[in-house]
C-alpha cells in the first residue's frame, strides 16, 4: 500500500512546522550527508517551554531571563528539534543550509552546516535523555535517509571538539545505534563502546 507522502521538499509532513529565517542555500551540489545531534534546553534544564521556537525565529526576549544575556542577539537555527515529549518541530527545510554547527569539521570536511542536518534534543548536556527522544530520532533518521545519501550521525560534540560538548555523556549513542539499524561505522570512533 502506498504511504502518505512523508516530505514535502525539504520539510517532513509529520514535524510542526515553524520557519526560521535563520538559513540559507547549501553550496550548489552539496550532498546531505550527515546527521549532526545536539542538546539545548532555555533557560539550560528548564523544559517545555517556547523558548527554543523562539530563538531560533528571533523572537525570543532577552531580557527574560538572566541566562539569556549570554546568548543575546545571537542568530541560529537548527532542522529539528525532538522535545522531552518526542514532539517534533522543524524550522529549516533539509534542503537549505540551517546555522548550528558553527566552526565545525567532521572526518576532515569542514564548515558541517553546508552538508549536515541538524537536530536538537530538548535537554541539558552531560543529562540523559528519555526514551520517546530516541525513537523520535531513530523515526527521523529513517525518512532523512530515505531521502538524503545520509553516511553519518554524529554529536556536535565530535565535530567541534574542545568548543562544544553536546549532547554529552548523557546520550546513548549504542540504544540509536540499535534503534536505527545503523552499522558501526556511520558513528564516531570509539563512541559504542562501554567506558
Ligand atoms: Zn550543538
């Protein structure tokens, strides 16, 4: 039986839509190709609330919240976000270029925004994470690679390492690796194995 179509160009049928204008093209003849997982929570441990939707729209209030003065003014955006609930935002097409990764490289490519599609987990890096976020992401990763010539999954840990640590030691990198059938090889050395 034929299943309803899941992607709408570059956006997933199933995601709440919320667009950011915090994006751009990709670099003509760019293959998608990684799958970049982060970690965020605003204010940091605090859940549930709009204050993701609303930095990545540019519509959050500074003045909110004395964490918030670290971060003042600044621009990004990320594909998807996967709240505590295993609720699904999508704020960039996976078709365009979303900012998250920043100064980043991963097995010797570098800038990962052109070529990845980033993800953020609702939550407080080096915490765990819960167990509707992991199948929301393994459910996501399959229509991305249904889709996208995808050959890795990574954390933002790994591609900017010693100037980002999420998602952290809280991720389970073995239970998404066994949630999305994936061999050992799309993830970063040394990751699956236990200590
Ligand atoms: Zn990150």
């Amino acid at each position: 039986m034929p299943q309803a179509a899941p992607w709408h160009d570059g956006w997933l049928a199933h995601a709440r839509r919320c667009e950011s204008p915090n994006a751009g093209p990709r670099p003509d003849a760019t293959a998608v190709e990684l799958v970049l997982v982060h970690s965020i929570s605003l204010p940091p441990g605090e859940y549930g609330g709009d204050a993701i939707e609303r930095l990545f729209t540019n519509r959050l209030d500074w003045d909110a919240h004395p964490y918030y003065q670290q971060i003042r003014g600044i621009e990004v955006s990320a594909h998807f976000l996967v709240r505590r609930d295993g609720g699904l935002l999508q704020f960039v097409s996976c078709d365009a270029r979303a900012w998250h990764a920043g100064a980043s490289c991963w097995r010797g490519r570098h800038d990962c925004n052109d070529y990845s599609i980033g993800i953020e987990l609702e939550g407080l890096e080096g915490e765990r994470f819960e167990a509707v976020q992991y199948d929301a992401l393994a459910t996501l990763i399959a229509h991305l690679r249904a889709r996208y010539p995808i050959t890795a999954v990574a954390g933002h840990e790994h591609v900017a390492p010693g100037r980002k640590r999420d998602p952290g030691a809280g991720f389970d990198w073995a239970r998404l690796q066994a949630l999305t059938h994936l061999p050992a090889r799309y993830f970063p050395e040394g990751i699956l194995d236990p200590g």
